[in-house]
C-alpha cells in the first residue's frame, strides 16, 4: 500500500479507537488480529474516503450487534435432513486453497434451486460460510503462511444456468447486499466458467453497470476453465466440475463434489457448530428454526442490476432464446470483466 494509502489506514484507525464497547467487541471477531488489513477492505469499498469507510464499518458493526452474528457459528441447522436439503439446493463448497494460500470456494450458480428451505436458513447458511471462513480458516491459513491472509477466490458455475432463475433473483440480491455492505472486499477474484449463452448475453448488459474495481476481479474463462485455474491452484484443488472438459457441475459426483455435504469441509463447518453450540451449555438439543437476520437494503447499484438481468431474462423468455446453442467461452484464455 502506498503512502497515501497509510495514512488514510491511520486516520480511519485513531476514529475507530473512539467506537463504543459493544462495537469493538464484534470487530475484534472481524479484524481477527489483522486490524489494518480489514481497515483496508471497508477503505477500498468507498474508494479510500475514511469517512465513507467508517460510516459503512460502523452499520456494519451495529449490524452485527443487533442480529447477534458473532453468536451464528453456535447456532445448527437442523434436523440434519433440513440441512441436506439446504446444501442441496444452495451449492457451495470449498476445494482447497490456490498457491498462495487462498481458501478456494466454488458455488454453483446455475443448478442451484433455493426452493428446499425458507429464504432465512439459506441466509444463515450464507452468513455461516463466511464467518467460518473469516473466524477459521483465514487466520489458520495466515498462521500457517506467516503472513497475512484475508481473501479467498471464488469460482461460479454458470452450468444449468435458465430462465428458472428469474424466482432466484430476490434471494440472490440479498445475499449479495449482505456480503457487499458487510463483508466487503472479502473474494480477490471471480472465475466464471461453464457459462452459456444465457449468461454471455446478460454478461454483455450487466457488465457496463458495474464499478470498475468490480469488473477488474471478473474474469469468464473458456469452458470448464481447467487450464487457466490450474495456474494458481494444484489439481487437488479444483472444482470438480472444473476437472472434466467442459460438462458442468453435478450434486452426484462423489467424493470430489465440493457441494456435498459429505464434503470434508461441510462435515468441519457442521461439525463445528454443533460444537460451539453444545459448549454453550445447551442442556436441550437445538430445536429446528431459522436464525433470523434483518435483510439490509440493497443500494441503487445492486437494485438496477437486479432488474436488469430480470429484463435480460424476460427477453429470452419473449423470444424463447434459450434454443439457442450454449456459447462455453471464446477460444482466449479469459475475458476480464
């Protein structure tokens, strides 16, 4: 980071000193120890205005208070059926970590229905999953690589992607404003791969809406993307629907299926909470019900991004466009978003 750059870090740390109890408390669970490098992420979310930045941190923080997140990793879904069919339905995994030690999630934007639980127990699910990552694994992989590790890269399969997701999009929208208003600047990159015609023609629209710093951490590759993916991170560690040409992700595929939640780090996630809840000296066994976040709203940004991929849908809809052959990427290693 540059001098200016410092300095703004300096001058948004001596406002933070100044914030009442309770707040210091959560962003301690936040900042994790890495203070000035989670400074940073609300700094490059506001374009480096530290008074934009601390206003954003401190509804982030006051968020966190009133919804009681820092308690969410000690609070199950259940019954464990419940909780199959949510990661059934919202897919996401983690399969490993790229060369330089960043947790590699992948989620799978196309085959994902939301349509097996309330919308609340995919947004505790979502919320899990990041907290988990930002308590757990980043300061255990910053421990291991003696340095700081605050980001991870995400790889979006656009596989199965249809006209279906038009029911989607509400619930998507408020899963992306909660990560943008609090948990910013958390995925270095974005890899989307498996992307269809669909997808290249809403691509086309939404991408000129974007902030650039947004655009620059986009990149679409061809096909499954195996071969540029496997530049920053082993084989072991990629996608299972990045390892196979071009066919897409599928809930079935065993072992190797990041999205099941036999996975490994499914069973650690779960596990780990039903931990952290029994430690609390619960004398009951925990009671099926959702842990209910208030849904911030979303900014015009994301409210015009929204409908216009719903229009961009409904025009394929109108014009039954999905007959249309899939399109998996153009022959260039990658396009930047």
């Amino acid at each position: 980071m540059g001098i200016v750059s410092e300095e703004a870090i300096d001058e948004f740390k001596e406002l933070i000193d100044q914030m009442e109890e309770p707040l210091k408390k959560t962003f301690e669970r936040v900042h994790q120890g890495y203070l000035r490098e989670n400074l940073a992420r609300f700094l490059k979310a506001r374009d480096w205005n530290v008074c934009k930045a601390h206003t954003m941190l401190l509804e982030c923080l006051r968020w966190r208070v009133d919804n009681e997140i820092d308690s969410i990793l000690s609070k199950p879904i259940v019954p464990t059926e419940l909780y199959r069919d949510v990661r059934d339905s919202q897919l996401i995994g983690m399969s490993g970590y790229t060369k330089e030690g960043l947790p590699v999630f992948a989620i799978g934007v196309g085959l994902s229905t939301f349509d097996k639980a309330s919308v609340h127990y995919y947004v505790q699910s979502h919320i899990q999953i990041n907290e988990y990552r930002d308590r757990v694994l980043l300061p255990s992989m910053s421990k291991k690589n003696g340095r700081p590790i605050t980001t991870c890269v995400k790889v979006l399969d656009m596989t199965g992607l249809k006209l279906s997701a038009l029911s989607q999009i509400k619930l998507v929208t408020i899963i992306s404003t909660i990560d943008d208003l609090n948990y910013p600047e958390k995925t270095n990159t974005y890899y989307v791969v498996n992307a269809p015609y669909i997808f290249s023609a809403c691509w086309k629209v939404v991408k000129p809406l974007l902030q650039e710093r947004t655009r620059l951490k986009v990149h679409v590759l061809s096909g499954c993307g195996k071969d540029e993916l496997l530049k920053i991170m082993d084989f072991s560690s990629l996608p299972h629907f990045c390892r196979r040409g071009s066919s897409g992700s599928s809930h079935h595929t065993q072992s190797v299926d990041c999205f099941s939640i036999d996975h490994p780090f499914h069973q650690q996630l779960y596990n780990y909470v039903k931990h952290h809840y029994e430690t609390r000296g619960q004398a009951e066994p925990a009671k099926q019900g959702s842990f209910h976040v208030g849904f911030p709203e979303p900014g015009a940004e994301r409210v015009e991004i929204a409908k216009t991929i719903e229009s961009e849908l409904h025009k394929f809809e109108n014009s039954n466009g999905l007959a249309k052959p899939p399109v998996y990427g153009r022959k260039a290693s990658h396009e930047t978003l």
